[in-house]
C-alpha cells in the first residue's frame, strides 16, 4: 500500500512540474516524464489505474511517456 500511495505521489508530482503545452481538451494524447527521487524506495507507477513502471528505481528518469486522453462520462 506504501508503494502505490508513493507511486501516485511521484505521478502528481510529475504532473504539477511539468504541466501540459496544450489545454486537456485539445489534446490527443500526454506526454509524461517521472523522475524517481526518493532514496533506497523502489516503486511501482500507476497512471490512470494501470501498472505503468514496474520496479522502479531511485534515480531512473522514464518517458517521456505517451497517455491517451482519460474519457469524461
């Protein structure tokens, strides 16, 4: 449960810094980079409910990563 609740954190950290070069609307797809900075703490990423970075090592840079747009219902 540490894991994924770090996971998500680095997620919406990665998101806030970066930000986005085009409103979510127009968008076809995100393009994410995730940065791993926690010392001696290996993780997984979800993004959008799915195993996106499986053991994923302090230090490693992933992405840029494409995402398809997440649908309204």
């Amino acid at each position: 449960m540490m894991r994924s609740r770090i996971a998500v954190g680095l997620a919406a950290a990665a998101l806030a810094t970066l930000g986005f070069a085009a409103p979510a609307s127009a968008a076809d797809e995100a393009s994410l980079s995730v940065l791993h900075g926690i010392p001696d703490t290996p993780v997984d990423v979800y993004v959008n409910g799915a195993l996106t970075i499986d053991d994923f090592q302090p230090g490693d840079l992933a992405g840029p990563l494409a995402l398809p747009p997440v649908k309204d219902d």
